[in-house]
C-alpha cells in the first residue's frame, strides 16, 4: 500500500529552485525561481535517504548569513513537480546554448 504525501509549498525564506548540476559531497548547482544560481547544500537528514538529482525540483531555504548558498530542505517527487510548478506559476527559463557564433551589430559601430 502506497502512502499519497501531501504537497509542500514555500513558506518565508523559502524559494524553488530546479537542480542543474551535481558538483559532489552533498552539493549541486541550483537555479532559483527568481532567476539566480546558487550552491545548494543537501541537509543532513536528506543525505543518503533522498537522492537528488538533475532536473529535480527542490525547495531551499535562504541563508540570511551567506548569499549564493541555500539548504536543500525537500526534493519533490515527479508527480508532485507539475503540480506545485502550475499551482505557484512557476517557470524556469531554459537559455539555449550557442554554438560559438559571433554576432555583430554594425550599426552600434
């Protein structure tokens, strides 16, 4: 029997943030809903229970001490990913990668 969870959403201090790299040691690079990076660190009770990945959603909490670095506090499942991101309007912009152009404006010249 499969237990439903509820769904957590943000309280103060709280923000989400989608996981876009692993670096190692309990720690990824996470992009913010407001659109900063930041080092998310993966709490201790999370650690070997949890498994985090890229392209997860995660909830963080801010550090008032330190800027650049959240506590990852709750990864969502898959299913609860599309809701909670439809529910609070979130939308994580993927910038495309360019292929090495070089474009120039000659009229800025």
């Amino acid at each position: 029997m499969q237990r439903k969870s509820e769904l957590v959403f943000a309280d103060e201090n709280q923000e989400y943030a989608l996981v876009t790299k692993m670096v190692g040691n309990g720690r990824c690079q996470l992009k913010m809903n407001n659109g900063l990076e930041a080092l998310g660190v993966i709490r201790g009770t999370m650690k070997h229970r949890v498994w985090v990945q890229v392209d997860d959603l995660v909830l963080v909490s801010c550090r008032d001490f330190q800027d650049g670095k959240v506590d990852i506090i709750h990864k969502y499942p898959a299913d609860h990913k599309r809701q909670v991101m439809d529910m609070e309007n979130i939308s994580f912009v993927q910038e495309e990668k360019s292929d090495g152009e070089v474009v120039f404006d000659f009229d800025d010249i």
